[in-house]
C-alpha cells in the first residue's frame, strides 16, 4: 500500500512538471518587471513545425483598451542585443480590456510568435526576449 502510495505521488509530480509551461517575463521597465501599469507580458519558448519560435502572451489588466508597440528584440547569452528596427518590424496590437492574448502557430497574427531563425539564434543561445521601443497606452 505504501508503495503504491510512494509510486502515485512520484508519477503525479512527474505528469504536472511536464504539463506546466515555461513562461519566461518579458521586462517591460528598467528592473526587469513584466506586469507594468495593468500589462503583464510573457514568453514561451516553443516550436512551430520545424521552427524554433517564441509564444508571446500578453495580458491587459485595465478595464480599457491597451495598444502595445514595440520592435522585436532578443538577448544572447554572449551578451548581444539582436533587434529588429525597420518599420516593418514594428508591431501593433490593441488588447480589449481585462483580456488576454496568445500567440500560435496556426493564427498568424503578427508579433505574438516570433521565429528565431529571423534573428538569427538558436533557442540554447537565447538569454531572454525584448520588446525594443516598448510603447504602450489607453486607447
């Protein structure tokens, strides 16, 4: 009985550490934070097919509309900032109130999943993700 006991608490935190997601805090201000003003804003490390990629989610805690901007940027571990700064890379999303939204590989909304190979890294020389330029405001 008390092997069983032993053998279902194990398997149990087995089954629900491999279900949890990494979500990694993107900061959003000078210390770090990722919840800032009613944002909250996080990534998972995560594949698209073949393609190592980045889930974004953010959350918008007000009770208004929040419009975020921001330019795509990663950290290496050899301390390298890689952004991406034409217009083109800028990305817009408005956030209804209290809402969240989640990047995936089936909806193409631009910005909520962000490809690797388009900076180029590898997901093991990722330090963290940045939102470059962030800007964000009630609508």
């Amino acid at each position: 009985m008390k092997k069983s006991f032993v053998t279902f608490i194990f398997l149990f935190f087995v089954f629900t550490s491999f279900s949890q997601a990494d979500w990694r805090p993107i900061g959003l201000n000078i210390a770090g934070q990722n919840n800032v003003n009613g944002l909250e804003a996080s990534y998972l490390v995560s594949k698209c097919g073949d393609n190592e990629a980045l889930t974004l989610k953010l959350i918008n805690h007000t009770s208004e509309p929040l419009v975020v901007e921001w330019y795509p940027a990663v950290f290496s571990y050899d301390l390298k900032w890689i952004r991406k700064e034409n217009q083109d890379d800028k990305i817009m999303i408005t956030l209804a109130p209290n809402s969240e939204v989640l990047g995936n590989c089936t909806e193409k909304q631009k910005g909520l999943v962000v490809f690797l190979k388009d900076f180029p890294i590898k997901s093991q020389d990722l330090k963290r993700f940045g939102m470059n330029n962030l800007n964000f405001y009630k609508k």
